[in-house]
C-alpha cells in the first residue's frame, strides 16, 4: 500500500529516489543535492520530471536558480525531533517562490503532519511503519491556528 | 488580564481533544514512549521521581479569583491537595495520573488556562515583570507585547522541533524584575528621542550549566517590527544551533560560537528578507491586545497614606508594610505581597485551602485578581492604602502575612530531589533550614534585602547563579553536598554568582549562610546592599570566615 499522503489522501508514488551515483531509474527521479550539482546539466536534460533531495544541512539557497526547472523539493527529517526541515520548507515557499511537490521525506510522523503542511509541504512520505488512515486524521485535529498560512500558497496545499 | 476570544476557546479545546487522542494513543502502543515524549512535554506533562507532573502556565503571572479556584479544585481533585508556584509564573502539580491529564486540561480550559509549550524544546510560555501595570517605574506596560508573542509562539508550525528549549522575557520598567538577562531572549521597552515605543534585544541568555549574561544586538527596535524580528532570530537558531549535544543546544552556545556580532548581523539579513509588512504590528492589533490590559476602575481616594497612623501603633503592622507592601502606581493603592516562604513552609507551595482564601482575598481587596512573581510569592497588585489593615488582619489570620518579602527566608527554591526526576540533591529541606536559622523577624529586617536562591542541580531552575547567595546541590560520590556562590544578580547589573570554596555536606549549609550574612552586617557601609559589599570586598573576605568557621567548628 502507498504510504504517500497528498491532497489528504493516499496516492500512488510515481517517483524514485536516485542514489549519490550509479544509474538513474527511469521516469521521474529524485536525485540529492550534490548529485544535482555535479551532474545538473544532464540532469535538467533528460526525459521525465526531476526533484532534488535536501539533507537539513543542505541551504534552500544553493537551488535558488533552479526552482523554475525542479517539479519536486523533497525535506528530509532524520529524526521527527530535528525541525531544520520546517525552515527549509518556508524558505522555498516564501522566499524563493517554490510551486512544485513539497515533501516531507525520513522519520515522518502522524502528529507533526499538520506543522509541515503549515510550513508549505505538500507531501507527506509516511514513516514505514506507522497506519497511513490514523495519520490522514492529522489533519483534522485543528481548526485554527495563530499564524497566516504561508504564502504564496501552493496549489493542492492541505 | 487577557480573555480568550473565539479563536482561543477553540484552539484550546482542540488542543485538548488532540491530546487526549494522542494519550489514547500511548496507552493502546501507538505511539512508543520516545514519540510521545515531546507531545506531552508541549503539554507540560513530565515524568519525574514518583508520579507525572503538570506545569501549568500563569501567562504574565496574572490570575483571576476564579481561575485561582479552579487551580484550588484541581490540586483536590487530581493532585494532593496542594500546588507548586515555581520561578517562571507557572504553578506545577505533582501528582497528575496520565490518563486523567487531559482531564485537567480540560478543567483548565473551562476557565482559559492552559499547560500548552510549558515544556519541550519550543518557545517556552513568556514571562514578565509581575508588577506589570502596577510599577510606578514603568515605561509601558509590557504585557500586551508578551500577549502577542504567546499568541505567535502558539503551536509555531517552523518552531515547535526547535534545538532545545526557548525561553523570552520582556519587562517594561526601569528595575528589571523579569531578569531579562538570563534569558534566550531578553527583551526591554524603551523610548527613542521621538518617544516612540521600541525594544532594547538582548539574545543568549541563560543559567544551566554554562551560565552567561545576554548580549545587545539591537538598541532599538521599533515595537511594531517585534514578532518579525524574533522570527528571525528564532529562524537563525532553528536553522543553525546545534542539535548533536544537548547541553551545547541552547541559542547562548550559538551565540557564543559566532560572537554576538555576527549572531546579530545573520539576524538582520534574515529579518530584512522577509516580509516585514505582513509581520508588522499594527495599532489596531495592539489596541485590540491592550484593552485586556486596561487598569481597573480605581476610587478616587483622599488621603494618600491612611496607614502610616496605624503603622505607628502597630508595630507589627509597620513591620508588615515595610516588606510586603510596595508603592502603586496611583498614589492612593498599593502592591500587597504575600510571601509563599517562612514557618517551614516549602517555598512556592500553596494548599488548596491558601489559594481559595486568597482569591477570596482578592475579590474583596484587589479587584479579584492576584499576580505570581517569579520569586515564587503571591501579590495582590490594587489594593486601596485605606484598605491595608483590614487585609493585614485577614492574611494574619490565614497565616499569610509573614513580613519577610526580599529577605534572606524569602528563598527561591526547585523542588529538588524530593520531586525532580533530574535532581542530585534536595532543596527544600536546605531552604527549612535556612528558614528555621533565622527567625527572629526582627533580625530579618535589620538584615534587609538579601536574596538566596537554590537549585537542586545544574539546570539551575532555582536560579542559584542569580541570588545574592547561590546554593547548588551537587551529587559528591553519592553524597548530597552543596556549593555556594555569592554575588549573583538577576537585575539591570546583572552578573553571575563567585564560587565561595568547596561544597558543603546539607546540616553545614545553614551555618555557613549565617556567617555569610554575619560578615555582610559587620563590613556593610550604611545603606550598601550586599552585592555592593560583595564587588567590593571580594569573596575571599567572606570565604575566611565560613571555611575558617568550620575548621574551629571541627576542631
Ligand atoms: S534545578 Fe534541577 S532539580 Fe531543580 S527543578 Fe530544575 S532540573 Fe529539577
């Protein structure tokens, strides 16, 4: 079963993570930054969509130039605890104008789907093993919050 | 004192549905303790020695007669009868079962109180000067701002997984009585040439085990621009701070790491790319804040000081005024301490019983509200001066009119080892015994201001780095033993506490303090505090006389 949640529902993954190096899968691929920048104009040359993988070591800033070509930013939390993730998704939605796929890859948990919908993911790879129909009720548990949504909000945003 | 509005009320109930899920969720295995752990911690909800412990937040230390009943209820209902007032206007309850917490969420709710971001690794509950709007000294009142700092902070979305824990205070006097220094953000109300209300910014304060003062990175802020710049300065740290070491975590070791220059430029071009206009405060936001804030509707009185005839009389009476009672801000009303401390009493704690008949107190003297300092005292902030002997009758008969506000048993204390999963030594028994080595009340006031602050372990929650006299239990080779530090202070001189010699086993402590205080009453010059005494003396002066003491004691 998919345990990829976007638009409040599960949905199929069409993409593949591509390694540090090696062959690329076919189709749609999400490649990590370094691999992005060694081998960018390939990349940005090849058949099917492309994301970059940001560790949150990883400065939002370095894909400033590239957003309009990316379809995917993927944010990866190591562990739920560790929020850096939360700043890099507000950066690329709010400074440097990200649209495409925002998602939240790693130690994803069903109670901090919410503040990452709130920073602008839009997508949500849920941690293996964890119930992907008790985590979509996350995303009821509030009504209201204190803070303006990002903005500009990114079609399809929970 | 700040009402809830619709978003409030309905935030604060889905907070509470949300845990009550989230504890259903424990219970059944969902959740494994390790991802629990932080959601109950924003709840305030710790596991310690022997039960959980709910930390309840006081927002600026101000609370009405009902709510101070309804914390009365709770301490009967699901606690042992009794409550802990601790040094961050919370109020802690020892004894809470996990699975009827989210029921006192409830009863809290139900008067808009709240335990949510009294713990975790977020930004903490914000915390002020608890004379707020009393304060003859102050330039503004500050709580509005810190209204709307709780209200931005609240469930955060970027800042809810922050390094470690954070921790804001904000004054608006002159005398500094939030400790602004101390904290992960210090922040100051103060007026440019223009007398146009901004904030002096302070970052990277904090006691724990690498105690340092903050650092000014900002004269002046204009007051509107507050929120986005400690986005900024909340956003440099999420992004920046470390998160290998626990004990390097805090902003302070950041701010350290870069220098409090290049901390504050990285804050500037962070708070210049952002969209400042949508974070700015207007005036009808803060106006709206404000009227929450509004003083309550004071008689028009006479005399100025109907007291002092009576003051004459009574000695007692004059004894009590000259401690527990402070000047007003109109001149007709006055400050009413009522000290949590003395007779034995475990500093901070209150019965059920005290808090009912307080906030029956006030109801009567001082427009049904009462104020928590951070000294872990009661204060019942309007009281009319033609009032104060009819209160000083009934707190006497309550046993709530101990005169020893600022004194040496005035002691701040954390409930050490007797409560605290992360203690190495007690600190309440210490601070009975200090209490019981000075009684004679009359002695007390000669002695005058001195302030003793006790921490049962590094992470210093009773601010021992700060007092006058410091005392922190230490854990020698499984011996409880205690080292003292002299010269602390939390105010606009702020500076940390000068180790006095080795520690101390727990039936030595009192004694040393008495010989302590003995140098302070033989050396001072009319009219020097003991800090003056202590800067101008040294600690070595002070140290001859306890280690010399003891030698002879041994001996
Ligand atoms: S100082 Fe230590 S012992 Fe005291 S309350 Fe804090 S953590 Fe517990």
């Amino acid at each position: 079963m998919s345990r990829l949640i976007k638009n409040l529902a599960l949905v199929a993954d069409p993409w593949r993570e591509a390694a540090a190096e090696g062959p690329l899968p076919d189709g749609d691929v999400i490649v990590p930054l370094a691999r992005f920048t060694a081998e960018r104009e390939a990349l940005l040359a090849r058949e099917g969509r492309l994301g970059v993988r940001l560790s949150p070591d990883d400065d939002p800033a370095a894909l400033a130039g590239d957003l309009g070509h990316l379809d995917l930013v993927a944010l990866a939390f190591p562990r739920f605890t560790d929020g850096r993730a939360y700043s890099q998704a507000r950066l690329l939605r709010e400074r440097l104008g990200f649209a495409g796929e925002l998602r939240a890859v790693g130690d994803v948990l069903r109670d901090q789907l919410l503040l990452m919908a709130r920073c602008g993911f839009d997508a949500f790879e849920l941690r293996a093993d964890k119930d992907p129909d008790d985590a979509l009720g996350a995303f009821a548990d509030y009504s209201v919050a204190y803070q303006a949504p990002v903005s500009p909000a990114p079609g399809g945003r929970v | 004192m700040y009402r809830y509005d619709q978003l409030d009320r309905t935030f604060v109930a889905e907070r509470v549905r949300q845990f009550r899920d989230q504890v259903a969720r424990r219970l059944d295995g969902r959740l494994t303790e390790d991802e629990f752990k932080p959601l109950r911690l924003q709840n305030g909800l710790y596991l310690q020695l022997h039960a959980y412990m709910l930390r309840v937040a006081i927002p600026y230390g101000v609370l009405s007669s009902r709510q101070l009943r309804a914390l009365a209820a709770i301490a009967r209902t699901y606690d042992k009868g009794y409550g802990h007032y601790t040094t961050r206007q919370n109020i802690q309850f020892n004894w809470i079962r996990l699975d009827q917490a989210a029921d006192v969420l409830a009863a809290l709710a139900e008067v808009e109180m709240h335990a949510i971001q009294t713990s975790g690794n977020c930004v903490r509950n914000v915390t002020t000067d608890h004379l707020a709007g009393i304060a003859p000294d102050e330039i503004a009142d500050p709580r509005p701002y810190c209204e709307l700092l709780r209200q931005w902070s609240t469930l955060h979305p970027e800042f809810s997984f922050l390094p470690r824990k954070f921790k804001i205070a904000v004054t608006g006097a002159e005398a500094d009585r939030a400790a602004i220094a101390v904290h992960d953000i210090g922040l100051r109300l103060v007026l440019d040439a223009a007398g146009a209300v901004g904030f002096e910014v302070l970052v990277g304060g904090g006691l724990g085990r690498t105690p340092i003062l903050g650092s000014v990175i900002r004269r002046f802020l204009p007051a509107s621009d507050l929120l986005g710049y400690v986005e900024a300065i909340l956003r440099v740290y999420n992004r920046y701070g470390r998160r290998d070491n626990i004990y390097k975590a805090r902003i302070k070791i950041l701010v350290k790491a870069l220098g409090a220059e290049a901390f504050g430029r990285a804050v500037e071009a962070e708070w210049q790319a952002m969209d400042r206009d949508g974070m700015a405060i207007d005036a009808g936001m803060l106006d709206r804040v404000a009227t929450h804030f509004a003083p309550p509707a004071y008689a028009e009185l006479a005399d100025a000081a109907p007291e002092r005839a009576q003051a004459m009389r009574e000695p007692a009476f004059a004894r009590w005024l000259a401690r527990n009672v402070l000047p007003h801000r109109v001149p007709c009303y006055r400050a009413v301490m009522i000290a949590l401390k003395g007779g034995g009493a475990v500093p901070g704690d209150a019965t059920a019983e005290t808090m009912e008949r307080v906030a029956d107190l006030a109801e009567l003297f001082s427009f049904g509200e009462i104020r928590v300092t951070h000294t872990q005292n009661l204060v019942l902030g309007h009281v009319a001066a033609h009032d104060l002997a009819a209160l000083w009758h009934a707190l006497r008969v309550a046993g709530l009119a101990n005169p020893v506000v600022g004194t040496v048993t005035d002691i701040i204390a954390c409930p050490g080892l007797d409560y605290c999963a992360l203690a190495t030594a007690r600190a309440i028994p210490i601070a009975q015994a200090i209490d019981a080595a000075f009684a004679d009340v009359a002695e007390l006031h000669d002695i005058g201001d001195l302030r003793i602050n006790i921490s049962g372990c590094i992470n210093s929650c009773g601010h021992h780095h700060v007092g006058d006299i410091g005392i922190l239990g230490v854990d020698k080779r499984g011996q409880e033993v205690y080292q003292l530090t002299l010269g602390g202070s939390s105010a606009d001189e702020a500076s940390l506490g000068t180790i006095l010699g080795p520690s101390l086993p727990p039936d030595q402590v009192a004694g040393a303090v008495r010989r302590v205080v003995d140098v302070y009453m033989e050396r001072r010059e009319p009219g020097e505090s003991f800090l003056a005494l202590v800067r101008r003396l040294g600690v070595d002066a002070f140290k001859a006389r306890v280690y010399g003491g003891l030698e002879a004691h041994a001996a």
